[in-house]
C-alpha cells in the first residue's frame, strides 16, 4: 500500500454521541450497534480507527435505516494513531510509513478481515454486508472475492467510500455474485480518474451488479470527515449515507 496523501488525514469530528456498545468478536475489540439477528453489515475503519466518532454516528444509522446489527472492528492490533494530532496537521509526530506499510499491511489485515466475517456467519446471520472507507476501500473489495462454506460468497454486498489502496487487480477479483457500490468524490488522489473508469469498465465487463456514484465539486474523505458545517461537505456526507442504506436495504432485506 502506497503511503496515503495528506487529504487521507485531514478531516472534521462531527457533532454526537454513539448509542452502541463495545464488545470483543473473534479476536477484535469491536463497536456493535443495533440488533437484528440475521441480517449484518461490518464497516471497516479509515486510518482513523475503529474508535473514530463520526464512523460509529454512521454505524448508528446505518443500524436504525437498514435495520441490521453493525458491526466496527478494530483492525489496528489495539493501536490507533492519534486523531488530535491529525486533525492538527502535525505530521512529523505520526510515524506513518511505520504504521501504515508494517503493521497494517494488506497481508498481515486481509486475512483477519476474512476471518472476522467468517465468525458473524458461523454466529448464523444469513446475510452480511461489507462498507469501507479509505483503508478499508481495498478491504472490501477483498472481502468481495472471498468465500466461505462449499464457495458460498462471504458476503452479500459491499460499499467502498473513496477507497485508498485499491489495486486493478483487486476489482476485477470480485465474485460475480457480490453487488458492489462505489462512491466516489470528484476530487480524489488515492481513487484516481484512471482506476475509477477501470473500475466502472472492468467490473460491466465481468457482469457484476454495481453502482457508481459521483459526488461533484467535493474531496477525498468527504464521506467521512467532511465539514458538516459546510454546505457542500454536509450534503455529500448525507448523500453518502442515504446511498449506503439503500444499498444494504436492497440486497440485503429485498432479494
């Protein structure tokens, strides 16, 4: 994974209090919000963590407009960089490459990734879905060309929001049978114009349902991190979520 751009580590807390629980599922501190016994949706955090504020307040909605148990697991080992000193710009105190290229590299995360989701379908939720952000963009996509249990597909759809670390090859590595969503900020220097028209070509190519959504005039993390005091940061951000559930409600409640 290449070193992310500072648009990656920018960003705005948002305003509010989660409503979830934390717990611990398979071998991950985990965030669990809502309770629906089926059905799942497991997001997977930006290099904000799995404690970040504004990834919960979705979770939380995600949980009440989808009517599913959400699930954010802490897929940084127990450690976290420190969201003040991103927030503040100060750069020189974040060891990144360390962080970033060693610790949480595809091959030492993917693994767990695939496993935890595992554990959610041996628990017996019947459908699961998957949502990324920036780091977890490539996850999901990894997720989306797994399997489990006699080549059953892993999970039943996936969500990337300005994915970081996406690779070509990991697109079209997708089952035929996994829907993805993508959501993309016009301006992006991690999602690239070449690999979102790759994106949008490879995976019509290999006829996999998919839908790609374009958020004009906005930035990488928009989904995430954006203003939500600013007019366009705020729509973008609630575009985004509102996409998000009715991409879970779909393919994972209608079908």
């Amino acid at each position: 994974m290449s070193m992310p751009p500072d648009c990656c580590l920018k960003g705005f807390a948002w305003e509010g209090t989660p409503t979830g629980k934390e717990t611990k599922l398979n071998t991950n501190a985990t965030y669990v919000s809502g309770t629906n016994p089926s059905v799942a949706i497991v997001v997977i955090h930006d290099l904000f963590g799995w404690k970040w504020n504004n990834l919960r307040l979705l979770a939380d909605h995600f949980a009440a407009e989808a009517d599913a148990t959400v699930y954010v697991p802490d897929f940084f080992g127990g450690e976290a960089l420190d969201p003040e000193k991103i927030l503040a710009a100060r750069w020189e105190e974040l060891d990144l490459p360390d962080f970033v290229w060693r610790r949480n590299n595809k091959e030492v995360r993917g693994p767990e990734m695939v496993e935890f989701v595992g554990a959610l379908r041996r628990q017996g939720f019947e459908r699961v879905g998957a949502v990324g952000y920036c780091y977890g963009g490539w996850a999901v996509f990894r997720l989306a060309g797994a399997e489990w249990e006699e080549g059953r597909r892993l999970v039943d759809f996936v969500s990337a929001g300005h994915p970081s670390g996406l690779t070509a090859k990991e697109i079209v590595g997708v089952r035929i049978d996994v829907p993805v969503q993508l959501l993309a900020p016009e301006h992006d220097g991690q999602f690239t114009p070449e690999l979102k028209l790759h994106a949008f070509v490879a995976l019509q190519k290999k006829g996999v349902s998919f839908e790609y959504q374009h958020f004009p005039g906005v930035e990488h993390a928009c989904l995430t991190r954006g203003d939500e005091k600013v007019p366009g940061d705020r729509a973008a951000l609630v575009r985004g979520k509102n996409a998000v559930v009715a991409w879970a409600r779909q393919w994972l409640h209608e079908v």
